[in-house]
C-alpha cells in the first residue's frame, strides 16, 4: 500500500466525487442538500468550509444558506441551527477572506 501525503483529505473528495457522479440533483440542488445535511448531522464550521467554495461558485447565497434553516428548523430543532448558522458564518467569513487575499495577491 502507498503511503499517501493526505489520506484523510483523499479519502474525503473520493467520497465526495462518487456521491456527485451518482447523484442526479442538479449542482444547486446537491449543494443546498448537503448544507441541510451539515445542519442536521451538527457539523463543526470545517465541514461547512469544505463546502463553501462549491456553494459559492454555484451562486448560492446567504439568503439561499437561511432559507435552508429556517426549512429544516422544526426537524432538526432551534440548537441545531442556532449552531449551524454560527458554523455556516464562520465558513463563509472565512472562504470570503481567503478569497479577497488571493484577488488581492492576484492584483499585486
């Protein structure tokens, strides 16, 4: 067996990569899916940031990310989301961030 630099990280867009080709949600659908699932399973602010760049190229918004919660509050539960806002906001800050470094790394 080949000793891999990432395996956690490998297996991680393995795994991803299978679901997507299986999947037939279109992109958009998939992605507001799995942001419902992060919320759902009370995933820690990494996970949401996993995703955020694919939610983020796919154009979905902030909007978009408060109308999944507000969607899946009364099964999921008022901790939950509380905690899966305060997660998703994180991420976003976060990929937005890194996003305004690399334009302006770009730029200079």
């Amino acid at each position: 067996m080949a000793e891999e630099e990432n395996p956690v990280l490998d297996t991680l867009v393995e795994i991803t990569t299978a679901s997507l080709d299986r999947c037939s949600l279109d992109p958009r659908e998939l992605m507001l899916a799995r942001i419902a699932a992060l919320a759902a399973v009370d995933a820690p602010p990494a996970s949401y940031l996993f995703n955020a760049g694919g939610a983020m190229e796919l154009g979905i918004t902030l909007q978009d990310a408060q109308g999944i919660l507000v969607a899946v509050a009364p099964i999921i539960g008022t901790p939950r989301v509380v905690e899966a806002a305060s997660s998703l906001a994180a991420a976003l800050g976060f990929a937005v961030g890194l996003a305004a470094a690399a334009d302006a790394e770009a730029e200079g």
